[in-house]
C-alpha cells in the first residue's frame, strides 16, 4: 500500500486549511474531494469572520478573493403587517482590517485548493472516498474504489453528514432534531444598485438578518449578504419545528413568500436567479461534537460537528479553517517530535484552550433559548405593534408618546412569561 | 507502436451561463472534451491490444489558464506523456491555424503509426481539425470509426453507414477521427491520478514547432455567436379538462411531438 505522511478527507474549508498548513511545511498531503472541484458542492448563507483567524495564515487573506467586507448590519422583525428594521454602521467596521466578508464558496474554496497545490499539496477532485481503513482501533489510510492509500495521520473533513467516519464506527450518524436546513438564491444585480439599497459606499457590504414571519415563527430566520455582484438570500429552518408544525407547510414555498413580502421586495426586484442551493446545518451546538481525534485520525469542520448558532449569526466557515489549522500545526509538531501519538491530544488541547470550543462553551444554552417560539413569533409581532402605535395618527385625539409606548409596553414585554425569558437570557 | 491523441480543452459547458445572449465564461473551468476522452480510451484499447505502444497526449493550449491540470486528466486516464503546445497566437487561430500546428507538433514529437482525433471538438465541433492534419501531413484518414482493431496491413476500424457498417483495412501510419459509440472512456482511479503528475509533460510554444505567429493567424474571422432565441407559444388552452386534452394532443400532434 502506498503512504503518504497525511491524507485529508474532503475539500471543504476545514480539509483545505489542514492541507495548506501541512503542505507549507513540506508534508506529503493528499486532500481528497468528491466534487468536481472544491466548492463545488458547498454552501453557505454568506458570511466568514477573517477576525478570529486572521493570525492563522496571514499571508492568505491578503489577496483572498472575498466578495465584500461587511460594513453594514440590519436586522428585521417581521410581524403580522409590519417589519422593524434596525440598521447597524460603526466607523470601525468600515476601516481595515475588516472583521467579516460576504463569500461564494465556489469562487472561495477553489482558489484555496489553488493554494494548497501551490504549496505543493496534492487536491485530487472527483473521487470519493469509501472507506476508512482500519487496524484493530486504529486508522491507517482510505479506500477509494480499488485503491488503498496509507497514511500517518487522517484528516477527516468530510462535512456534516460524516458517513465515511460512521461507516468506520468514529462517530454516530447525527439526529435531523439537532438540525436545521438552510436554503438560500444567488440572485444577479448590479453593483450599483446593490450599493444604493443597502446604503454602501463602493466595495462594502451588508449583512441583512430577518426573523419572525419569515420563518412563519418557526425556529429559524431569513438571511441575506451582499456579493459583488448578486446577492445570497436565504433561509435556515431547525428541522424539528419544520417537521412537526401542524398546518405542515411546504417550506420551499417559505423563500417565495419571503421574496413576495412588501418589505424584501423591493431589496431583490430585478435580481436574476442564477444559483439555487441547499444544505444541512448542526444546530447541536456542543453536544453535537463528538470524540476530536482517535488513534491515526483527527476529526475537523462540519465533519465534527463545528456550527455554531449564535442567534445573531450561525458561524461554521471560521471554525472549519481554524480546526483545520490546529490540526495540521499538532501533526507538524508531532512530526518534528516523532511522536504521532501525541498528534490527538494536542489538536484536542489547541481546541479547547483557543475561542473554538470556548464560544461553543459560551453559547451551550442559547439552544435551550431559541427552542422558545414566542422568539420567532411573538417578540417580532409585539415590536411592530409598539411601533404602529407610535406613528399612528387619525381623526381622534392623540395619546401622548409615553402613554403610546407604555401601553404597548405593559401589554406585551412586562409580564411574567417575558420576565422569565429575559432571566433566561442571561445565560446566553 | 506510437499513438499520438491531438485532444482539446474547452470550457465546461455545463457551467456555461447565458447572458444578453453571450455565453458568460469567466470562471468556467476547462475540462478535457467527451469525445477527446473516447479518442484517448481508443488509444489506450488499441495499446492494451498491441501491446509495446507509447500513447501521446498533445493539447494546443487556447487560453486554458490551468491546462496542465486539464491536462493530467488524459494522463491519469494512461497516457504515457503529454505535449502542450502554449502561444497568444492559438488563441484565437482558426481550423486552419490549429490543423497546421498540430501536424507540427506531431512531426516535432518524431511522427507517429497512428492519430486519433475525437470525431469534433466539444465546443466548436466543425469536425475539420482532423482530416486537414491527415492532409497536412500527407497520410490517409478514417473518419468516425466505431471500432479499432490491430491487424491487416496496420490497422482495421468500423464505420457505420446507417443501413450497413464498412470495414476498412488501412496501413500506417494513419489518422483517425473516432465516433462517440466507440467506447466508454475510463474514469481515472485515485492511484492513477497520484501517478499523472509524475508523467513527463512538455511545454512548447510556436517557435519550437518551427512556426510563426503568422503562419496561424485566421482565415476566417467569427462575426457574432449568439445563443438561439425562442419564443415559447403561450397558447392557453380552455374549456372542461376533456375539451383541453382533445386540444393538447391535438396541438401536440401538429407540432410533431406526437405522431397522429
């Protein structure tokens, strides 16, 4: 059987940035991808923060072909008959070093796998890896059809659904409870005009968040990032609120509705549909991750369960290249040391003592919270109602401002339920 | 024996957008065409039959910015080695130009016993690329061959003539252009890529096949390429649901779509 000092099990972000560190440092890396090409058979809702992994491989994301930095923040609250939107710019976010971009993976990770082979790596496409191969408990190389390769070391970053590691006993197959599906258009529009209805200076970008009707309450929200170009609009929905609503709706309708809706309309008229894609989402936060590393492999991205709802963003891109990092800077150590065995529990140590599993740590209960729907439908509603009242004017004597507010105030935010939930947000 | 397999890179078309009319290809990747893998899968056949055969993949390089990656692929497939031949002149060269490059390239290799050509590019597919190399290089030609065997005075390859099949019996050496029948290309196996990238690979440009910018320029020049427009019908059809079956079949049948 043929060796090579790593092989690296799917060309995502996480296999990507494994190969590249490893490949830097002169290792024999084999990344194998089952698409056509890497990025051919990923998504994303639009959006990487560069800031948590900028001092991984600085050199990289200087000529990183990013979409826009986002400058800009809205959020809407969609009830019954109105939209609340709060429109976020802070001077820093409009200052390098930008915190975040808007991305299109099938640009993004192709021109990774470039630099992966620059460095020497080798990225073969179009092949998919069946099996692990296994002596007694440890990994030792893949089969992929006919061939077997060894290797010292096997990265595995094959994406959420993680079948070649359940195939080989490494992890259980993750529940569709714990998940939620997220389906998103790239609609076409000018650069123009996409500045104009986002309020952007040229080359910045915005970050637009939707909740409430969008999801008709479900426990989700609408998404929508703007690229140079086009736009990402989308939806992510947890699979189990989908599954067990009782009037059953046909959630591909939901993107529809979303687009009909008076106040996303006019933000997406005239953008031409060139992209529909779709796909699954961890939504089990920490307790979605399973064992990081056993004997002769190392676990990294989707693959091990590293998506994070974080309410306001669900983050995933920055903890695929920053497991991927800490995974290929254990094995070069490990290396320089000859001591593979301590490859494991270094990678294991470098992801427990860095913001990867401390934000996972941190957000543990913010699942518990978001199981609530009043969330998804009753806080939305209760903001437009406020604010109906405010602007409200007609052919009867006025209240005063604070009656206004109060009224709308005492009705629905100061009542023990809402009591109870904003005790509850303190622990997120 | 040697094979020489002129083959072509040209954008994917799945992933051809139309824009204005205009196919959009900024980012398209290229890949190697279908019918220049069945030419490559005869060679390979043909070497397995043979036996002692080199198979020579040569590309003229028409702006594919990764073509030695495009490349790898007619390797991985088996192909002992590849020519690439890489010039600004090419890009734009027409049958002519690139029927003239490729004969050179092929008498710089040192000539082969037998050329095979995909029956048509993917993209283009005038088919003409083929025939002129055989005249160019002054050996007969087989076009669209659905079988190649090894034997009589060289070689004996199929035709099919629609009611009858021919045979013919050639000696070498030959041009051939194969039909897509004629086989099911391979798919490369992991081992095989791994071993691709340590295949020798050569690089030239015009100057190396003794040719100048010139002697490539077009004939002919392309005035506009445009996707086909088509107008759907809009008929809509009324009355109760067996009145509008009756008038869509009907309509069908008028339009040839179903036959009466």
């Amino acid at each position: 059987m043929e060796k090579v000092d790593v092989i690296v099990v799917g060309g995502g972000l996480a296999g990507l940035s494994a190969a590249y560190g490893l490949a830097a440092e002169g290792l024999e890396v084999i990344l194998i991808e089952r698409g056509d090409y890497s990025g051919a058979k990923n998504v994303t809702g639009g959006r990487l923060y560069v800031s948590p992994i900028r001092n991984m491989y600085p050199e990289l994301w200087e000529d990183a072909p990013f979409e826009r930095p986002v400058t800009r923040e809205f959020i809407t609250l969609m009830g019954e008959g109105n939209s609340t939107t709060i429109e976020f710019a802070a001077d820093k976010f409009a200052a390098q070093p930008y915190q975040s971009y808007t991305v299109l993976r099938a640009t993004f990770d192709l021109w990774l796998s470039e630099q992966v082979m620059e460095k020497g790596g080798m990225v073969i496409v179009k092949q998919r890896v069946d099996d692990l191969i296994k002596e007694g408990d440890k990994v030792i190389g893949i089969r992929a059809g006919e061939d077997e390769i060894g290797a010292d070391i096997t990265i595995i970053a094959e994406g959420v659904l993680g079948l070649v590691a359940n195939k080989a006993g490494l992890r259980e197959l993750p529940s569709w409870k714990d998940h939620a599906v997220g389906f998103k258009e790239t609609l076409e529009l000018p650069k123009e005009v996409i500045d104009n209805r986002w309020h952007l200076a040229p080359d910045e970008g915005a970050a637009h968040l939707f909740m409430g009707g969008v999801t008709k309450g479900m426990l989700g929200g609408g998404f929508l990032y703007t690229n140079k170009e086009s736009i990402s609009l989308g939806i992510v929905l947890g699979m189990k609120d989908a599954k067990e609503r009782v009037d059953k709706i046909d959630i591909y309708t939901l993107l529809d509705d979303f687009k009909a809706n008076p106040t996303i309309a006019p933000l997406v008229a005239d953008g031409e549909l060139v992209e529909y894609s779709a796909h699954v989402i961890s939504e089990a936060g920490l307790s979605g991750i399973p064992q990081l590393w056993g004997d002769g492999y190392l676990m990294t991205g989707d693959a091990a369960g590293l998506a994070l709802n974080q309410l306001y963003t669900v983050r995933g891109m920055d903890f695929a290249v920053a497991s991927g990092y800490y995974a290929a800077q254990a094995i070069i150590e490990g290396k320089k040391q000859n001591d593979l065995d301590a490859v494991g529990p270094a990678y294991e140590k470098m992801m427990k003592e860095s913001w990867v599993l401390k934000d996972f740590e941190t957000a543990k209960n913010i699942l518990h919270f978001i199981e609530n729907p009043r969330i998804f439908s009753h806080y939305p509603n209760a903001v437009g109602r406020l604010f109906d009242r405010v602007f409200t004017l007609n052919d009867q004597p006025t209240d005063s401002i604070y009656t206004k507010v109060m009224s709308s105030v005492k009705k629905d935010f100061m009542n023990v339920t809402t009591a109870k939930e904003l005790l509850g947000m303190r622990k997120i | 024996m040697k094979i020489i397999v002129p083959v072509k890179t040209n954008p994917d078309l799945q992933m051809v957008r139309i824009k204005n009319r205009q196919p959009v290809l900024e980012a398209v990747p290229y890949i190697l065409g279908d019918l220049d893998k069945n030419a490559v899968e005869a060679a390979l056949q043909l070497q397995a039959e043979a036996g002692d055969t080199q198979v020579i993949a040569l590309t003229l390089n028409q702006g594919n910015r990764k073509i030695k990656d495009t490349m790898k692929e007619a390797l991985a497939m088996g192909a002992d080695e590849a020519y690439i031949v890489t010039d600004d002149a090419l890009v734009d060269t027409d049958q002519a130009g690139k029927a003239l490059a490729i004969a050179k390239a092929i008498e710089t290799i040192g000539g082969a016993d037998v050329i095979i050509f995909g029956e048509g590019s993917h993209d283009g597919y005038s088919g003409q690329v083929g025939p002129r190399v055989a005249e160019l290089l002054g050996v007969p030609e087989i076009g669209f061959a659905r079988k190649l065997t090894p034997g009589g005075p060289g070689i004996q390859a199929e035709r099919s003539m629609g009611d009858f099949i021919e045979v013919l019996e050639a000696p070498l050496p030959i041009v051939i252009t194969v039909a897509s029948e004629i086989n099911e290309p391979r798919i490369p196996t992991l081992m095989n890529i791994m071993k691709a990238g340590k295949k020798p690979s050569t690089d030239w440009t015009l100057a190396d096949l003794g040719l100048e910018a010139a002697d490539v320029a077009p004939k002919n020049k392309i005035l506009s390429n445009l996707a086909e427009e088509q107008d759907r019908k809009n008929i809509m059809l009324e009355g109760d649901v067996n009145a509008q079956v009756a008038a869509l079949i009907d309509a069908l049948t008028r339009e040839g779509v179903l036959e009466a």
